[in-house]
C-alpha cells in the first residue's frame, strides 16, 4: 500500500511537491500581515512555498502572494518574510 502524500503548488516556482518538503504562508483573519506558519496550526489562509529563497524572490516578481491571497502585498512583507527565510532554514 503507498500511502498517498498532500501536494501543493509552490507560489514562487509554480512546481508541486509534498507539503511536507514545503513552508506554509499564512494571512491571519484579523490582520493583513502574511507570516511563515512553521507549526502549521495557524487559521486563515494558507500559500505554500518551497523551502527555497529563490522562490520567493519569484513570488515576489511574479505576484504570487497577491495572487494567492487576493489582495495587495507590501514589499514589506515581503522583505520580513525574507529574513524568516533566512534566519529560519538552518
Ligand atoms: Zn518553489
């Protein structure tokens, strides 16, 4: 029996991997800040991305919060949720 694994699509390189492989995003219901959900128990709604800073950085080209979110997304957001990355995936 293979267990089946949940997919999802990576906001930045638009590639699908198991969610396990990949960090989640959330936008908090009473807040328009998108923060790194790293236990994955935060409600609201969710993006997921790789574990990769290039694909943020694509995301951030490509508008892919926006797009996931529905909304308009600071560059600074975006810069926070760099330094996550950064400091977050050692
Ligand atoms: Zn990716």
């Amino acid at each position: 029996m293979s267990e089946r694994k949940p997919l999802r699509k990576c906001i930045g390189c638009g590639q699908v991997q198991e969610k396990n492989n990949m960090v989640r995003l959330v936008k908090a219901n009473d807040s328009v800040d998108i923060v790194l959900d790293n236990d994955r128990h935060m409600d609201g709604r969710g993006a997921y991305i790789c574990k990769d800073i290039k694909c943020l950085e694509k995301a951030r080209k490509s508008k892919g919060l926006e797009k996931s979110f529905r909304m308009s997304v600071p560059a600074l957001i975006y810069d926070s949720l760099e330094k996550e990355f950064v400091f977050g995936s050692k």
